[in-house]
C-alpha cells in the first residue's frame, strides 16, 4: 500500500445512491491535497487529507455549461465532505450532498490513468 495517494490524472465515475437516477463520468487531477476536475456538465474543486489507506476531506461540485435535462445537481452547488479508502492503483469514497434542500448519498471512485 502507498504511503499517500499517489498525485496524478484520474478516470472518475460517480453513482448515485438510494435508487436517485443520474451520475457522472470525467477525469479529476490528485495533488498534493488538491482535487481539481470535472465532466460533460460538472465539474469540481476540493481538498483532502490520506494516510494509511483511508482518506477524506471536502468537494464542491457545480455546473459549468448547464443543460435542458432534469439532473439532481441541474442549477445547483453542491459541497460535501467524503470518507474512504485507497491503493496504489486508485481511490473512491461515499459522501452525502445538500442539493438545494435534498441530500443525495453518492459514492465516487477514482481509477489512476497517469502518475506524476
């Protein structure tokens, strides 16, 4: 197990929990406690903290071209902190997000496509 997640490009690819329909596929770059990326219609800033094979810290996640269809996250901010595990090979967490005055559950998972 690496010490700290390794800094780099990420595939990333969110689901919705609880039966909520919608998800999200992009790329995030992991450096140094930065989190930076986004998607088609996302996209997301954050930090984080890792040791031992778990991580957590907060992201924030925004439209950046917003678009006709119905999305839980359409036309909203939404902040969240997350908890969960990583390997030398990549990271995911779950995480609860206030959109608007809905929480929706979510787990995100992080595959490493290009180390630094």
């Amino acid at each position: 197990m690496t010490e700290a997640i390794r800094n780099g490009l990420y595939s990333i690819t969110t689901t919705l929990l609880d039966g909520v329909h919608g998800g999200q596929t992009g790329v995030s770059v992991l450096r140094n406690g930065a989190m930076l990326g986004g998607g088609s219609v996302l996209y997301h800033f954050g930090s984080y903290h890792c040791s031992g094979g778990k991580w957590k810290g907060e992201v924030t996640s925004q439209e950046h071209s917003p678009t006709i269809e119905v999305r839980p996250f359409a036309g909203y901010v939404a902040s969240m902190g997350f908890a969960g595990t990583y390997t030398d090979d990549g990271a995911e967490f779950e995480a609860t997000a206030l959109v608007g005055k809905r929480s929706i559950r979510l787990k995100t998972v992080f595959r490493l496509l290009i180390a630094d």
